[in-house]
C-alpha cells in the first residue's frame, strides 16, 4: 500500500537488469515512472513506447493506470525491458 | 571462437557490472527458474527451469559470449544445458514462438462478408535446416547483426538501449521459450492384442 502520509511509494525499477530505486506519486500514472526510471539509468536509444514494465509474477502492466491503482507495497520490485520487437 | 579486438579491460568491466547486477538480483531470478550456473569472462551459462511445474523440468541452457562487449553485441545460443553444446535447430525445446498479430483472411469459395481469423506464428530462432545451429533472430544479438539479412539493422542502432544486456536477452528467451510452458503433456498410446484363456488339452 502506499505511504499515507505523502501518497508515495517507494519502488524499485528493474530496467533490464539495472536496479534504480523510485520515489513514485500514487496519482501519476505508471508511464511517468518508467520514464524516470530510463533517465535515471541513461537509457535513452529508444522510446518508452519501445519498452515494458513486468511484475514479478510475469504479468505485463499497463503504463497509463495510476501507480495507487495497483497497491504496491514498499519496495516493490518491477522490471522494465526493451520489447522483443519483430524477429524473423 | 571470437577475437577480442576491442581493450579487454573495458569488455571484462562491462561483464563484470552484467554479473554484479544479476547477481544482485539472483534471488528474484532464481524463484523464476533462472539459474547462473557459469559466469567467466567473457562466458555465461544460465539454465532455465519451468519454475512453475512440479516436478520442475530443466528447458534449456543459454550461453552468452561477451567478448567485444559493447563494441560488438554479445553471442547468444541456446545450448544443451547438461553439455553446453549448441543445440541444432532439431533439437531445439522450442523455437521461441511469437505470436503474430490476428488477420481477417477471406474464406476461398464463400461470399465475401465471410472471413475468418487466423493468428501466425513466427519463431525467434531460425536455421536454414534441421541440422544447423539456429541463431536468435533479435536485435541485440550478434549472430542476428553479423547476418547479411541484417546488414540495415546495426548494433550501433541498439547499443544505447540495453539491447546486448543480459538480463534483457533472459527476458526474452524466457517469455518465450518457457513462460508458455504450463503443463506435461503427456501421450498414452494404447495397444490392443488379443488375450487368450489356457490352452485346450
């Protein structure tokens, strides 16, 4: 659950491989994270539509619902990685 | 067996951060079946287990070689992962499929309102045949920029990005190569024989 206090959340961002932690505001959307999470580790060769953000559990989150929609708890851990893309 | 052409000193940096971040993170990887097994500059060997069968089947072996990394993406083959050796592309678990986007195709013979949807496949790793070590076709992976089919689509697009990073290429492998896997399967074959009483006298 987020803090109550500052409706904040302390998260860690995955960003393949790269652990960055992020204080995340309840009431910005998932996409502003991600977002901090690539500036902060330098990773700006691609776009953030050409990247996804995974829960632990494998399951692909959607980037526009508020970080508060989803209850993580402090210290949640989410992996953000660059798309497969087309192979072949 | 490549040769390291670019200053050993920053390739072997560059692999130690790869490590040291997975490692870092071991724990998490572990519990999805990720398991490092060997990392010595400039090899990986992870081996990945379904982690969410019981009892939980070893799929496959994924040796990274970062020599040159990141002048040059790092090589990557799905290998047996007992041996180490490459997998022929017969021999493959899985070819990683990707599934394509649906298509409405027309049904030949009925009226033209009439349509149905069909869903491709296409597999990440490729070969020219059966006998061949496949290559994962995948931006980020040398074997997919030193073919000539990817001449317009060089590392240097991609290096910035994270393409060639390790836990980046288990990340994919993975959605696509084991995360499908939900259960056995299993196939009895029955065999009908004809069965007799004692034998007259």
């Amino acid at each position: 659950m987020a803090k109550n206090k500052d409706g904040d959340v302390d998260l860690i961002i995955i960003v393949n491989g790269q652990p960055v932690p992020i204080d995340a505001n309840a009431n910005e959307p998932l996409r502003t994270v991600a977002q901090q999470a690539l500036d902060k580790t330098g990773n700006s060769g691609q776009p953030l539509q050409n990247w996804e953000m995974r829960d632990s559990g494998g399951n692909i989150l959607d980037l526009d619902r508020k970080v508060g929609d989803f209850h993580f708890p402090d210290g949640t851990k989410l992996f953000l990685n660059l798309k497969a893309g087309v192979g072949g | 067996m490549a040769t390291q052409y670019t200053d050993p000193s920053v390739s072997r940096r560059k692999f130690e951060r790869e490590i040291i971040e997975y490692k870092s993170l071991g724990e998490e990887y572990r519990t999805r079946g990720w398991l490092l097994v060997e990392a010595e500059f400039p090899k990986v060997l992870v081996v990945l287990a379904a982690a969410k069968l019981k009892p939980t089947p070893v799929v496959m072996g994924v040796a990274f070689d970062y020599t040159n990394y990141d002048a040059a993406p790092p090589s990557v083959k799905i290998v047996n992962p007992f041996t180490g050796e490459p997998y022929k592309f017969k021999e493959l678990p899985n070819p990683l499929n990707r599934a394509l986007p649906a298509q409405e195709i027309a049904i030949p013979g009925f009226p033209m309102q009439q349509k149905m949807m069909v869903q491709g496949e296409q597999p990440y790793m490729q070969a020219f045949g059966p006998e061949d070590v496949p290559i994962l076709c995948l931006a980020g992976v040398r074997e997919y920029h030193e073919h000539p089919a990817h001449s317009g689509d060089i590392w240097e697009l991609h290096r910035k990005s994270g393409a060639g990073r390790l836990v980046r290429l288990l990340e994919v492998i993975s959605r696509y190569g084991v995360e499908p896997i939900f259960s056995f399967g299993v196939q009895l074959v029955p065999q009908v024989g004809l069965k007799y009483g004692p034998p007259p006298q």
